[in-house]
C-alpha cells in the first residue's frame, strides 16, 4: 500500500500526484448513501487536488478541480487570466465556474485557495454541498508549493510571508463554510481519505437543490467572451 505524504507540487503535467491508483487507496470505501456534492477548501499546497481525486476515484464519482476547469474554459492558464485581467477579473471567472459546477450530483470537487473569498461563491458551497476544509501549516503549504510556478499570488520576494498573510486573512472563511475540518500534515493520502470517507457517512445535511446551470457559464459561452474582450494578440487560442 502506498504510504507517502502529500507531495510538493506540480509537475509538468500539473497533475501533483499522477501515479496514485486505485488500488493503492482504502478497498473498504464505496459510494456515499446519497448524491449531494462533495467540495474541497484550503490553502494552495493544501492537498485539494490529490486529496480530491483519490476520494472521487473511492467514492465512484466525478472529479473536478476548479481551476484546471476554469482554464479549459476560458482557453488559457491561469497566469495568462491574472496577466490580462488582473485578480479581480479571475474571480469573477472563477465565480462563474463554481456557480455552474456546485449544481452537479456526485461531484467531488477541489476549488482554489481563493474562491471562498467571494461572498456568492461561500454561499453557493455551504448551501449546495458537502464542505471539507483541508487545514495545513505555513510550513506544510510552502514545502509543497515553493517549486510551482503557476500560482500568481505567490510571485514575491517572500513568498513564505505571503503565504502566512493569506492563510491568517482565508481560515476564518474556511471556517466558516466548512462542514468537516481535516488536517492534512504529513499523513498520508490513503489515511487521510480512508479518515475522510468515514467522516463524510456521518454529515447528515440538506442542500439546496433548486439552483441550476446559467448558459452564461457554459463552457462555449465563457470562452467566446474571454476571446471577445480582448485584443487580437491576447485572445486564447481555438480548437
């Protein structure tokens, strides 16, 4: 059985883990009695997408990590989105994505490090799923992110300082929507989705099943925007 913890971040592929396989995860797991979406908070480094895709591959369901969700999209990576549109511009993409993709059943879904910072988007979590809160230290989060160069926020001086200053300012936020808290650490990813899987089969919750997807925040439609809003030598790049 595989034994490692959370490994620094990412690769070429972006894919912080692409040799975990099912067989190395817990056997005993299986499909939750219900349907209601299951969506991953925290930090960058916090382990969202690792820990997010072996609890979908357990659990039979769909996976999505939001951000790779919101750069196929948009057609473009994330630092493009910051470089052409600022943060305030990539939030409101973000929100856009997480307002379509928290309406889906059978979902497990990793958000970004930020998304709880809109108000809409801490909304559209708690009412609409299931909340995991990924806690990790200052230490963890660095030791896990200082390789990766696809993260705009952390291109500083010190980005160490950096970290520290948006964990103190998102936690409460975390806090706030979350319905399971689970510290990551240095554990590894088996235990803690075997830990997970048995925390997740005691929320008792009722969400709201009434929101559904907004045309605007189709796939096709957010793209043609993305490309329409900008200059010939920013547009993104068509299939």
């Amino acid at each position: 059985m595989n034994t490692e913890a959370l490994a620094p971040e990412p690769n070429a592929s972006g894919d912080p883990n692409p040799s975990l396989d099912t067989q190395d995860l817990p056997q005993t797991a299986g499909p939750l009695a219900h349907d209601i979406p299951i969506f991953l908070v925290g930090m960058m480094g916090a382990g969202k997408t690792t820990i997010g895709r072996a609890l979908a591959r357990v659990l039979h369901r769909e996976f999505i990590d939001l951000d790779h969700e919101l750069e196929a999209r948009c057609g473009v990576r994330i630092p493009v989105i910051f470089e052409i549109e600022g943060e305030q511009g990539f939030r409101k993409r973000e929100c856009q994505v997480l307002d379509d993709c928290t309406v889906q059943p059978n979902l497990v879904m990793a958000t970004g490090g930020g998304a709880v910072l809109a108000e809409e988007n801490r909304r559209a979590l708690k009412s609409r799923g299931i909340v995991v809160y990924l806690r990790a230290s200052v230490e963890e989060l660095y030791r896990r992110t200082s390789r990766d160069r696809n993260r705009p926020l952390l291109a500083t001086p010190d980005p160490k300082a950096t970290l520290r200053g948006l964990l103190e300012m998102r936690e409460p936020l975390y806090e706030s929507v979350a319905d399971v808290v689970v510290d990551t650490g240095t554990t590894s990813v088996n235990h803690l989705v075997a830990q997970l899987v048995e925390r997740l089969r005691q929320v008792d919750k009722a969400i709201d099943r009434t929101a559904q997807s907004r045309p605007g925040n189709s796939s096709a439609s957010m793209r043609a925007d993305f490309a329409a809003s900008h200059t010939e030598e920013n547009k993104p790049c068509t299939p």
